[in-house]
C-alpha cells in the first residue's frame, strides 16, 4: 500500500522521501542508546521504530508543501523539524492506543500488541491476559515518552531565527493535543451529553492543532510566508482538521479492520462521544441508539448499534459535515490569495483522507 508521499509532485516526493530516512535514523540512534544502556530494552526502541516509520508523512508533507509554495528551501532544517512533528504524532498515537485500549495499529500490533504478544510468549498465557496488557501499556507510555522527548531535542535545531517561535508551536500542539484527548474521555462518561460545538471542540484540540495547523504555520514560519497568508492557513487548518477526524470517527464506526488498520469497535464499546454519535442524535432512530449505547456492548451488541447508526443515516450525515467543513476551509485559503499550487497539493492530499471512508 503506498503512502500519500506517493501522490505529491516529484520535488516534494523526493524530499518526503528523505524525510523518512532521517526519521529512520533520528529512531536507530534513539534504539542504540537505549540497547548501550541494556540490550534487553532495546526491544522498546525497535517497537517504536515499527510505529513511527511506514505512515502517511500528513505532516511532513503538509509542512513541505508550504515551504515549497512560499519559494523556501526544502532542506536540512525542514527536514529536521518534520521529523519533529512526525514523532509528535507517533507519541500521540502511541498514547492514544494506550487510552483506547487497542492492541494492534495499520493491520498489525501497536506498541502495546507487541508487548502483549512478548508476554503471552514468555508466560504462557494470553494475549489478553489482564497482567500482561496492563504491563504492554505501561512500556507503550514509556516508548511514547522516548519520542517526546526526541521531538523537543529536534526542534530546538530549527534555525536559529526562528527557532524559539518552532518551539513555541510544538509546545501549544502538544498541549491542545493533551486538552483534547482529556475532553475525549471525559465527554464519554456517563451522564455526559456534549453537543456538536463540544465534540467539534475536542477535535479541533485533539487533531486540528498537532496534525494541520502546526505543521502549516511552522512551513510558513521556514518560508517567510505573509502574515495574512498565515492566519489563512490557521483558520483553514482547524476545519480541515476537524473534517480529518470525522472521517476518522465514520471508519471507527463502520470500516472493517482491514480499511482501518486497528480495532474498528473500540469508539462504541467505549461510548466515545464522535461525530457520527453527534449526528445521529439529530435522527429519529436516536432513543433506539441511545438505548443501545446506555448497555454493556459485547460484540452482539456493537453489530447492532452499528446498524441502527447505519439506518439512521448518521453516516452520511456526518461525511456531508466532513465536505463542509473542507470547503469552507478552501474557499478561506482562496479568498486570502494563498497559492494556488498550495490549494492543489491540499485538495489531492485531503482528497486522499476522505476517500477511505467513501
């Protein structure tokens, strides 16, 4: 399966590429230090090598494409910060998984997985036996950390003139990202009714931020990109964001596994409030969905609410929110004057992202 690096015009494929090596790098020394200092550790660095490198480079090529359509240089110190953010979002994937209680990530085990898979090998027991799961979680976080703490040490490399601001925009993702996972949660508990501004809400902190809007501004930030041309891009990545994570909670509640890559069931056993959710409240199948959300959901009972969410039409409801939210966001790029090269690199790559849920 290719990448959507795949996709993108031959200079920034070509410099996507090299992202990706240093990326491999960036995690083999991070593996060496960890085996220098117990061999048997090292299995933590090679387990979150498998979880960082493969992807869809989304922020690496967003942040390309910027510096690209602005006339800056596609070099070293872009390179090094988009590895930065690629960590960002292997730490929040890794940590994500951890709070969804998912083993497995792109069709294969997570962090997590390989951890319990290494138990289940040595104890005799389970994949899913209790005290090995609670124990892959517990290195998973770790790992997670380990890549952190790599993204503050690369993007403190950022040129020096702009390197303070690069830092100051990893840090607020970082932390809109953590806002927006805790909303995740805590919308989701019982008694908890958040409308669609709440959950539109969490979405824009939890994705938005880290995944469009940092990887944007800090491409302009390298380019020297004007300042309208900026905010234009930061309104235009919250709703791109926001339709990126619809479309994420569409394939959570109804992809098979194979299209997803993890465990599609995981957002309705655990009544996470999404935008599908949100959409079918506005139904009138909601007091038969309500019901069936407000009991135990064994298996029996997700295939059934999936599809009293499919009858409701909350699907389609929730991809029409999606495709408003992507034109308001490129009808704002266009009005600002941002090029038009940009626009086109952002219309393929988001093109890309809703066509795994058509």
């Amino acid at each position: 399966m290719g990448t959507l690096a795949d996709t993108s015009p031959a200079l920034l494929r070509g410099w996507l590429l090299g992202v990706e090596r240093e990326l491999s790098d960036v995690l083999t020394h991070l593996t060496g230090r960890i085996r220098r200092m117990h061999p048997d550790a090292a299995a933590m660095g090679e387990a979150l090598s498998r979880a960082a490198l493969g992807g869809k480079l989304i922020r690496p090529r967003l942040l390309g494409a910027v510096v690209e359509a602005y006339g800056g240089v596609l070099g070293p110190d872009a390179s090094r910060v988009s590895v930065a953010l690629e960590l960002l979002h292997t730490c929040l994937v890794v940590h994500d998984d951890v709070i969804d209680d998912d083993l497995t990530r792109r069709g294969r085990p997570n962090v997590a997985g390989e951890f319990a898979a290494l138990h289940a090998q040595r104890s005799g027991q389970r994949v899913d036996h209790a005290a090995g799961r609670t124990d892959a979680k517990g290195i998973a976080l770790i790992a997670g950390d380990l890549a952190l703490a790599t993204v503050f040490r690369l993007a403190q490399q950022a040129p020096e003139a702009v390197r303070e601001r690069v830092c100051d925009l990893v840090d607020e993702a970082l932390v809109a990202s953590a806002v927006g996972e805790y909303l995740d949660v805590v919308q989701s508990w019982p008694g908890t009714q958040p409308s669609e501004g709440d959950i539109r809400a969490a979405a824009h902190l939890k994705t938005s931020v880290y995944s469009f809007e940092t990887p944007l501004l800090v491409g302009a930030l390298l380019a020297g990109a004007p300042a309208t041309h900026v905010e234009a891009l930061r309104a235009a990545a919250r709703d791109m964001g926001e339709a990126y994570q619809v479309v994420d909670d569409v394939l959570g509640a109804f992809a098979h596994d194979t299209v997803l890559g993890r465990e599609i069931a995981s957002d309705l056993e655990n009544h996470r409030e999404t935008a599908v959710i949100a959409a079918a409240r506005t139904t009138p199948n909601w007091p038969r969905i309500d019901a069936l959300r407000s009991g135990p959901l064994n298996v029996h009972g997700v295939a059934q609410l999936r599809h009293e969410l499919l009858a409701s039409g909350a699907r389609e409801l929730a991809m029409g929110k999606a495709d408003d939210l992507l034109e308001n966001a490129f009808i704002s790029l266009e009005r600002a004057g941002v090029p038009s090269s940009l626009r086109a690199e952002l219309v393929q790559l988001l093109d890309s992202m809703l066509g795994r849920a058509r």
